[in-house]
C-alpha cells in the first residue's frame, strides 16, 4: 500500500486518497511509475504465459493422430 498502489478499506477512504493524490502530482506521478514497473515485471504476457507454454509443449511434440 502507498508504494505500488493505493488501497481504501472503505469509501471515505478511498476518496481521501483520491484527494491526497489529486494534491500531490509528485507523489502521483511516483505511483503511477512504480505500478506501471510492477505490472510489466511480474503480468508481462511472456511471464505469464511461459507456465502454459511449459505446459503445452509435451502435448505440441506428439504426434497427432485421427481423432
């Protein structure tokens, strides 16, 4: 919280934050930089396809027959 995203347990709260950043382009522009840097480094589609990938390529190597 506060460093890759911003979470309100309630509506109040999440309007508090809203505000507070709406105030502080500084701080908004470091958050915004930080979640674009988490998201491209842990959901980058290659990161998050390469389980399903590993998954396939048994399946890819064999030869298909007649269904």
């Amino acid at each position: 919280h506060g460093r890759d995203v911003v979470v309100a347990d309630d509506e109040p709260a999440l309007v508090a934050a809203v505000v507070e950043l709406l105030g502080d382009p500084g701080r908004r522009q470091r958050l915004g930089a930080a979640a674009r840097r988490l998201v491209e480094a842990r959901y980058d589609w290659s990161r998050c396809l390469a389980p399903l990938e590993t998954l396939y390529e048994p399946l890819l190597a064999r030869k298909a027959g007649p269904c």
